[in-house]
C-alpha cells in the first residue's frame, strides 16, 4: 500500500508517519511506501519502509497534480493554515484552505478518468463548523453554522468531500477533530493555542498566557486520541456513512478552571502559579461562539475513542512528551 499524508511535517502528521512506520501496516495491508508532503519537505524518518518527502504547496495548482500522479492508495489530507491565521488572512486561509482542498479532489478525479482509481481519503475537518446558536449537545448532523473564515473553509470543504464521493470519484471520511490539547512543542498561531500552552509551559517550568475566563467550556482530545481517530477512519468501511461523510470525533467537555485543576494535580501549585491571566478580547470573541459540548454517538457507535477525563489527556502528554517519573 502507498500512502500520502498531505501536511505531514505538523504535529499530527509526524505522530501520524511514527504510528504507520510502527505499526507497517493498515488493516490487513503492508505498507510499501510513504510519501510525505508539505510546504517545506518534512525530515525523512529511517526506516525500512521507503518514505519520500516531498516540498508541496496544495495551493498552487498543478501541485496536487503531481502528488497523485502515482495513485496512492490511501491520502491523509491534514494540511491547513491555523483558525487565527485564517481570520487574520483572509486570501491566505481561503487559498490554502478550501483551494487546495479543491485542487486535490479534482487532481484525483481527473487520475480516475483514464483507469480505475478511488482512493480512501481522509480528510480533517474540525468543530469550528459550528457556531452560535447551538444547543447543549451538539448533534452530528447540525447544520452548518461557522463564524470564521476557518471554519466557513471546512464547512465547504465537507460539502465538497460529500459530493466528490456520491460521484465515486473518491471514498472520502472526514473528521471534525475536537481541540487538540496537548499540542507538544513551540505555540502555534492557532487562537485555541493557549489551550495547551496553559499545560505545556507550567509542566516545563514556564509561564503561560491565559487570554480567557476561566469559566470558559471547550471540546477537547489528546494528540494520541487523534492519531486514533485517523487510523480507524483509513480501514472503516465507509458504508454506513451514506452521503453524511463527516463525522464529529469523541471528546471531552471541559472548563478552563477543570484543566486547571487537572494541571495542579500533576504538577502541583509550582505549576498553576506560572499561569498569567492576560485577558485577550480578539481571542476571548472567537472562542465564545466555538462548540462547547457535542453528541457523538454516531462516531462512537463506529468505534471511535477518545478520553474522558482531563487526568488523561494530561497523563497522556506527560508519557508521551515528557519523563513521567519527573511528575507526579
């Protein structure tokens, strides 16, 4: 099997390539290649597996041209410029953003029209398709209602993932991932970075920003839960998706102060006191009209899992990221 992963020199698509070059196998299916694609060539693992790194910009067309132009099996589309980096670009988000993941689609329809070709694409969405007014729980199948350019990006990109599969030109799943916390690494231009940044910095000594109230409530699952989610969404059989080919991944409904409190736990009050409370009202207006709690039984009933407490989210970053016999 060869498989492309667009944006893979970011976080999720290196813990992504680790776990594939691990693991060596999709299913059933060896793994015989990997090609790895983003702006800047991503640093090739070694490995036994062949992996090529590739420097592509999905918004400049012909570039998605060539990146399928050996009909990979498989493609993990997660490459995308961040929610403040949108709001703040506006061409930027939307040429990288919904462009390129039109370029792609239509890249891969136009290798299916001289042979057999219909690879499983998956693609990351996000929650950000939501917005005010949502009801306690929000339900797979809400209608979209963003209130950014990011999210207005996704929107449509789901729309057009649900088409170009009803046409048969693609077996398109995608995932709306919850915030993804805790990121390791330096903060990104994300407006939901200090999600992590409050977790990350104070377990590593530093100070961190806190732009929000902290009676804030936010949707939330752990990088390792995310590379779940990708995993199972490559071998699920698409079927039962019908023409709903998005689903909102599982997660955690959680305050700013219960995040706190998870923090305080593991790092004790050292490590809630490196917290700095710097109210921020650009990020304070984007992060009121977010999705705060959601129903994902459909998700669930297909086998996707996610963490259920903040302790775990938590514990996770630290056996993952840091040495756990540091921390308590």
């Amino acid at each position: 099997m060869h498989i492309l992963i667009i944006g893979a020199a970011g976080m999720v698509g290196r813990k992504l390539t680790a776990a594939l070059l691990e693991a060596g196998a999709i299913g059933e299916e060896q793994i015989d290649r990997l090609t790895l694609a983003d702006v800047m060539a991503p640093e090739p693992p070694l490995h036994r597996i062949p992996t090529v790194p590739v420097a592509a910009d999905l918004s400049i067309p012909g570039i998605a041209t060539q990146l399928v132009a050996e009909q990979p099996d498989l493609i993990f589309h997660l490459a995308a410029i961040v929610s403040g980096e949108a709001e703040a670009n506006f061409d930027k988000g939307y040429a990288i953003n919904l462009d390129g993941t039109r370029h792609l689609l239509e890249a891969i329809r136009r290798q299916g029209a001289n042979a057999p070709y219909c690879p499983r694409l998956v693609f990351t969405s996000s929650i950000a398709v939501f917005g005010e007014p949502l009801p306690p729980a929000i339900p797979d199948d809400m209608a979209h209602t963003p209130l950014t350019s990011y999210g207005t990006q996704k929107a449509i990109c789901e729309l057009l993932l649900a088409d170009y599969s009803r046409r048969g030109f693609v077996d398109g799943i995608g995932i709306r991932l919850p915030t993804i916390v805790v990121r390791p690494g330096k903060p990104n231009k994300a407006a939901s970075g200090f999600f992590s940044g409050i977790i990350r910095e104070p377990l590593n000594g530093m100070e961190a920003v806190l732009p929000v109230e902290d009676s804030v409530r936010h949707w939330f699952a752990s990088p390792r839960a995310a590379i779940g989610f990708l995993l199972h969404a490559a071998t699920l059989d698409t079927a039962p998706l019908g023409q709903r080919r998005t689903l909102t991944m599982p997660g955690l409904s959680a305050t700013i102060a219960e995040e706190v409190a998870a923090l305080e736990r593991f790092g004790g009050s050292a490590a809630t006191r490196l917290i700095r409370r710097e109210p921020d009202e650009t990020i304070a207006r984007i992060v009121a009209g977010w999705p705060q709690n959601f129903d994902t039984r459909r998700a669930l009933e297909l086998g996707f899992l996610a963490e259920t407490s903040f302790d775990d989210i938590v514990r996770a970053h630290i056996e993952d990221e840091l040495d756990g016999n540091r921390l308590g």
